[in-house]
C-alpha cells in the first residue's frame, strides 16, 4: 500500500512527500496551513496520552500490552509523526537537519563528563542537569 518494501528504511523525505501527495489529491493543501496543522498535531498528542492515561508507569516494551493496544499506539504516534513532519514542510523547514543540528546542541549544552550517570553513589543526576540523592 505504501509502495516501499518492507526491509527498507523509511526516511523523513519520503513521509514528507507522502504527505504532500496525500493532501494534493484531495486539494487538502488549502487546509494545511500552519496553524490548522499545529492544532491537529496537538490533538494527536493528546489522542496518544489518552493511551497510557490511568495506567500507571509501564515497564519498556510494554510486555502486558494486547497487540490491538500495540497497534493503536503505533496509530497514535504516526499521527503525531506525520503532522510534525507536515507542519515542519509547509513552514520550510528541513526536519532531518533542523533536528540533527538540535542533537548536536544538545550534546554541547549536556557534555558526558558533567552529565553521566554515577551508578557507584546514590547521587543521580537529572536530565536537566541538576542533581538529586
Ligand atoms: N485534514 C487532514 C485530516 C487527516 N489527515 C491525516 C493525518 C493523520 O495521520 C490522520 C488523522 O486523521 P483523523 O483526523 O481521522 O484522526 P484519527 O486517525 O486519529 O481518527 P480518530 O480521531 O477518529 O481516532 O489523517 C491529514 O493529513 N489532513
């Protein structure tokens, strides 16, 4: 249905382009503004903390999780995916490498040396760069 094989990867640019094409043969393009897509991306954020709404924290890989669950997860976040990479495109900017550059930053401004986990102390650090016992 998607037109790529199943062992392939699948880039940005190719959901980028899908998407164009998907609201180019329905001339949705007129919908797709900034601001409408931001709103639908929020509501898909929501749609997606609806799933895990009352449950608690779960353990990674969500082992308890019926495949039906799993599979409407996957729904979830592809909604999200698709109008973050949408919005991204009708406001000119390149996703891949706005977001590469922001890993880079992110390595700049949380060097390894002051932000590395002490396993030995019971002093943690936070992701935020402070630290707590
Ligand atoms: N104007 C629109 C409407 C939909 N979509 C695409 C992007 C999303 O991947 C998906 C969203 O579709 P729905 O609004 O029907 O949302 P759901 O799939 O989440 O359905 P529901 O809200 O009924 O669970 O369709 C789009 O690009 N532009």
């Amino acid at each position: 249905m998607t037109g790529v094989p199943e062992t392939e990867s699948v880039s940005l640019d190719l959901l980028r382009e899908k998407m164009a094409e998907f609201a180019k043969e329905r001339d949705w393009d007129r919908f797709h503004s900034p601001r409408n897509l931001l709103l639908a991306l929020v509501g898909e954020v929501g749609e997606l903390s609806e799933i895990f709404q009352w449950k608690g924290e779960v353990p990674k890989g969500l082992p308890d999780w019926k495949e039906e669950e799993k599979v409407h997860l996957g729904e979830e976040l592809s909604d999200v995916l698709l109008y973050l990479v949408r919005l991204s495109d009708i406001c000119g900017i390149d996703l891949g490498k706005a977001a590469l550059r922001k890993v880079d930053l992110n390595a700049i401004k949380y060097p390894v040396t002051k932000h590395q986990c002490q396993t030995t102390t019971t002093t943690t650090n936070n992701n935020d760069g402070k630290q707590s016992s």
